[in-house]
C-alpha cells in the first residue's frame, strides 16, 4: 500500500509524532550556535546560520541571504555583541519580531573576564560569574511577557500564495539593505573571531561556547525556548536536547583522556580564545602571542613570549588556520617546541546536528598531538 505524502515524510525523519506544521524559522550566528540547535531540531527542521564557516564572526559582511535568514526568523540565537558587535543593529532592525536569546547573557552559565598579561596572570575560576543552577529549571517564566507573533497565531495568512510572495519580496528588499557596499566576504582571509583595533581586552571573554558545561546548559535553553513557539514538538525538542547533553559528556570523557599529559602546561595559544576549554579539561596555557586576533603582536611582545616560552619550558605553540606561520616560527626558534594548527570555530567540520562534540574532539586531538 502507497503511503501518504505525510507518512512518508514522517517516516525519511525518523519521527513518526513529529509536527511539521508550525516549526519556528530560526537563525544562529556561528557555526558552534548552529550545531547546538541543529541538534535540539534534529528531526523537526534546520536553523540559518548567519556567519558562514571561514568567514569573522566580528568583521563579516552579511550577504543577502543571511540578512533574509534574520528577517524571516521567529527565534534568534547568538553569542552576543561582545563577539559579533556588527550583528546587534541587523539582529535589532531585521529580527525585530523574533524572540531574541544572546547566550552570553544568560544566567547559570560560565563567565570568564578578559586575561591579562603576556603570560597570563592567574585567575581564581572558582570566584567567575553565574553559576545559578537553576536558571534552565525556570526557563520557561523568563518568557512569559513574551507574547508569540500575529504571523504564528494566523495560520490563515500562509494560503494566500500571493500575499506570500508579496511578503517575501518585501522581505528581501528590506534585508538587500544591509549588504555592505564594499563586498562581502568570500575571499576573505581570515576569522578573525573576537578582537577587534577597538577592542580593549577588557571585560568578558565571549569564546564561551568552548565549555561543555555552558554548551549543556545552551541546550536546555533552546529546547524551552522552541517548545514556546512549537508546543507540539516540545517532547522532541528536550529528548534532543537530552541526548545531545550526553553526547557531549562523552566527548568530554574522550577528551580528556587524551589531556593528560598537557595537564602541567607547557603550551602557548596564538591569541587567547581558549581559556573556556582549559578551565573545563583542567588545562593552563602559558601564555598568548597575540593580545586580540585583529593585528600583528609588537616587535615587545614577540621579545616577551619568546622569553616565557623560554622560562616555562614550552613544548608545544597552538597557531590558528589564518595567522602567519612565520610569526610562530619567529616564536619558536631556538626552543625546540613543536607546534599544532588548531581552530575554536572548527572551520572545516561538517555543519549539522554532530558539529560540537565533533569540535571538542578535534580540539582535543589537535592538542594531545602536540605533546
């Protein structure tokens, strides 16, 4: 017998109860956001994401497309402006209508500040901002002066083909808007993802997607803040969430394991984007050759690592896809060190739902290789 259009759909996903009829349009900003959710929406639907991979979370241009993402989005979810600072006045004029969720801002999660220091002052982690417990337990009343939009409360509206089309040209127009004119992104050279010639290197390190801890926790958030725009995939949601948060576990145990024998130091980052990952896998780095990732350390700086990685013993430099390899070589020479080509936004891994336990073992493996 012939299966429904309907049964078969269900059937290919795998999710024999689960609703396709109202599932919220959502965009995410970097490639680690869009797994996290990707994973909650496994079986349901696909996120946008805003900030494709290669391209700088601070400085990326956005295309037309990305824009359309945002402006046809119920619910956002991104790091914040303390890493995509260009993205706050798009997120506010475009996604005015969605429900907008800035993970570093949420309670419950690990906070660091900003390190200091060419070879990093120490820090006492057990003193960092949030972690309340029990905020993903309460998420759901955070929400509730949040009303869900006419367009999601009048199905009707989505018959009318040619109003929908009128909507969506009016949609791409709006978004046109925000293409920068000096071009977009695709041969760009680097991302450059945090710093910035503003930037001060004060203030709350944004790399916070590197803990496992708040990347579990980002999962619960999702899932009850989906469940809110799609009650009938609201089981879905949280056993996703669920398995996700146990897939991480296991990462972590991976991991870990291979860590062991960078637990007394002995490596030096390229700029510092890790400290949210060696806080959770007991690690210290030695120090930073880049104060931020948007310009060239000082001529003093070079002097000074060098310095540190004389003095602490350095085995091992972590360098990043974009950075000039002769800066490091620069870095190294004399010391016998050996160094490793690692990426917090894990540029080159596939996208979807597998994307950050798969980022976590990358970094993981990456690191133990350099040993």
């Amino acid at each position: 017998m012939l299966k429904t259009p309907l049964t078969s759909v269900a059937a290919l996903m795998g999710f024999a109860g689960v609703s396709l009829a109202d599932v919220p349009k959502v965009a995410t900003d970097i490639a680690p956001v869009h797994g996290l959710v990707a994973r909650v929406m496994q079986g349901v639907g696909e996120p946008d994401m805003v900030v494709p991979a290669g391209a700088s979370p601070h400085h990326h241009s956005m295309r037309p497309s990305e824009a359309l993402a945002l402006s046809r989005a119920d619910v956002v979810f991104w790091m914040g402006e303390a890493l995509t600072p260009w993205l706050e006045g798009a997120v506010e004029e475009l996604a005015k209508d969605a429900h907008v969720v800035e993970l570093l801002e949420l309670e419950g999660g690990l906070a660091l500040p900003f390190r200091e220091g060419v070879g990093f002052e120490a820090h006492d982690h057990g003193e960092e901002e949030g972690h309340d417990d029990d905020h993903h337990d309460d998420h759901g009343d955070d929400h509730d002066d949040h009303e869900k939009h006419d367009d999601h409360d009048d199905h009707a509206e989505h018959d009318d083909h040619d109003d929908h089309d009128h909507e969506e040209h009016a949609e791409a127009e709006h978004a046109h808007e925000y293409e920068h004119e000096e071009g977009h992104d695709d041969d760009h050279e680097g991302h450059d993802h945090g710093g910035h010639e503003g930037h001060d290197h004060e203030g709350l390190d944004p790399h916070a997607w590197l803990s496992p801890e708040n990347a579990k926790l980002w999962l619960d958030v999702i899932a009850a803040e989906l469940s809110e725009h799609d009650a009938e995939n609201a089981a879905t949601y949280a056993a996703n969430a669920a398995a996700g948060k146990q897939e991480i576990e296991a990462a972590k145990a991976e991991v870990l394991t291979g860590l062991e024998p960078l637990r007394s130091g002995g490596f030096v980052v390229f700029h510092d984007a890790y400290q949210y990952f060696e806080h959770s896998f007991g690690l210290q780095a030695a120090g930073a050759i880049s104060l931020g990732d948007a310009s060239d350390p000082s001529p003093a700086r070079i002097a000074e690592i060098q310095q540190v990685v004389k003095d602490k013993q350095v085995s091992c430099v972590f360098s990043e896809p974009q950075f000039n390899p002769d800066m490091v070589a620069t870095v190294l020479e004399g010391s016998g060190a050996k160094t490793v080509v690692i990426d917090p936004l894990g540029t080159g891994l596939e996208l979807g739902a597998g994307f950050y336990p798969a980022l976590l073992k990358e970094l993981g493996a990456a690191m133990a290789d350099c040993h």
